[in-house]
C-alpha cells in the first residue's frame, strides 16, 4: 500500500462512516464525483486545499485526518 | 493571506528555525529548490506526498505540520 492507495482506503472509510454517497461528499466538497473515486482508488493525491475540503465535509480536521492516515500507514508497514 | 500563502510563511519559518537554505531543504525533501521557492512564495499549494516529505525533512509528522498550519490559519483570520 504506497500513500496515496492508504489515503483513497481512509478517505472511503471515513465516507462511508458518514453514510453518504461520493456524489454527496464531492457536492460538500465542491469537487467532481470522478475526482473523489479516483482518490478513493488511490489514482490521485490530494492537494492541501482538498485534504481542507474532505476534512470540513466529514466534520474533522486536516490535522486530525492526517493523524488517521499515520496511523493507518504504520498500520500497513 | 489565503491557504498557500499561510503554508509558505509557514515552511519559511520552520525552514529558517532549521537554519537550512532553500537547496538544502529540496534536496533533503528530493524535490527541486524552484519547487520549494514557490511554495514558500505561496505560488503553489503542496500535494500529500510533498507534506509528508517536507514533515520528514524538519523532524516533524504530517499532522503535526498541518496543526502548525491550522494554528497560524486562525491567528490571520
């Protein structure tokens, strides 16, 4: 699992603990529902403004998502 | 002073507590000293697996970094 396929897994965890769809999440976000898939399968990495973007819609923060992906990334070493 | 700005003042400022120059910084991040150059200028917003080697590179954590950020975000609002 290199980073960004520990992001994508995180990122549609998260979502999906929220109980909504990548459509809602992207509309939260104000990005494209393509570009939330291609994060949830690991074929992109956020941005700073986008792992801000995730953070407010999924009610965290960027810090407190990071923390999450850290632990995940030790996790799967 | 928007989301990069804030970033680059903080990465000047972690940068400089370091003492290392802009090239010693992107080589230790491998990445290019232009690079770093706009992002301290706020020209460029980092992507995840920047952060991480920018944590890496100033002995600190991803999360860590950004509960920098988060911090001076809400003193410049």
């Amino acid at each position: 699992m290199n980073l960004e396929q520990t992001f994508g897994d995180l990122l549609k965890t998260l979502r999906q603990r929220h109980n909504i769809s990548q459509e809602k999440l992207a509309e939260k976000c104000d990005l494209h529902r393509t570009y939330i898939s291609l994060l949830e399968r690991g074929l992109r990495q956020p941005t700073l403004s986008t792992i801000f973007k995730i953070a407010s819609a999924i009610d965290s923060s960027p810090s407190e998502l990071l923390t999450e992906l850290e632990v995940l990334l030790k996790k799967y070493q």
